[in-house]
C-alpha cells in the first residue's frame, strides 16, 4: 500500500465508520496521546525503565500504526499529500545533512 492508497483508504474508513473526523485541534490532541502511548512502550521495553506486566503484551507496530492513522487524518483534513511532503522532506534533509552525519565523529 502506497501512502496515498493509506490516506485514501483512512479518509473511506472515516467517512464510513466513524461519521465524521474530530476537529484537528481534537486529532492533535490524539496524535499527542498516542505518541505517548508509543513512548512508554519504547521507554520500557528498549529503555532502562522496567516493563510493566500490563505493558508486556502492547504490539509495537500497532501503538506505531495509532500514531500513523491519526497523522494521516490530520493530513486528510489539512489538504496535506503525505506523500508529496514526505519527498520534499527527503530532499531537504539531504541538502541539509548530506556531510553532517559523515562527519560528526560521535557517530564512528
């Protein structure tokens, strides 16, 4: 699935399921939270804090995909094409940085 076909198809699930998207103030918010919940599970699981019993069984790649569905329905609501930005921010990142990471000794 391309990131067009995501937004897409979250934007179908939106207008199907769940009636209408919650203002972007509201999604920023949600973004927010579920950032959060990704965090706790990296922190715990690859961090020094201890895991939390109840935190063991939480699917990373799902926590991600939270984080991505309400990312993709900010961009819906915004008129942003993720896969447009995303290029622009591929190639200004290379501009940028093509030497940084090379030469920053505390990288070897």
């Amino acid at each position: 699935m391309t990131i067009k076909e995501a937004q897409e198809q979250v934007d179908a699930w939106i207008k199907t399921y769940g009636v209408r998207y919650f203002n972007e103030l509201t999604n920023m918010a949600i973004l927010t939270e579920e950032v959060g919940e990704l965090a706790r599970i990296i922190a715990r699981r690859y961090g020094e804090q201890s895991e939390k019993e109840s935190d063991k069984d939480k699917d990373l790649g799902d926590e991600m995909a939270d984080v991505l569905w309400v990312l993709m329905c900010l961009a819906n609501q915004t008129g942003v094409d993720l896969t447009t930005a995303l290029k622009k921010n591929i190639e200004k990142k290379t501009q940028r940085d093509k030497d940084r990471h090379t030469n920053n000794q505390k990288l070897r």
